[in-house]
C-alpha cells in the first residue's frame, strides 16, 4: 500500500498515512486534534524495497575450485 501525506486544516498538522489507493482521496482524521479537515499534501514519493548496486556482485569462487 502506497504512503500518503496529508496536513490537518485546523491545526496545522502534517502526518502521513498508509492507505489503499482507493481510500486516498477520501477524508482522513488529523491524529493530532481530530479533525477531518484535512488535504492530501502532494510531496516527494517514498518508495521501499531492495537496493541494488549498478554492478552485481558475483559469488565467490568454493575453495578448492579448479580454476583458480
């Protein structure tokens, strides 16, 4: 599920939120006052998973390989 910003109206409040993508344009309450006035806060996108170098690594050779 992607992660969604959002600020409060009322409070001022930024928070973020994990949320489905069908629930993203939906209201969502300020954790800090309650409040549902608040706006999806559009910002940089936060994506999580496995880094990667450019090079690959290749696995070392066993010990006792001919070929060394």
């Amino acid at each position: 599920m992607p992660m969604y910003q959002f600020s409060c109206r009322d409070c001022g409040q930024g928070f973020e939120k994990k949320l489905r993508m069908s629930q993203a344009s939906s209201q969502q309450e300020c954790p800090s006052c309650g409040s549902e006035h608040t706006q999806k806060v559009f910002g940089a996108i936060a994506i999580s998973g496995v880094s990667r170098s450019s090079s690959p690594s290749l696995p070392a050779r066993p010990v006792n390989s001919p070929f060394s």
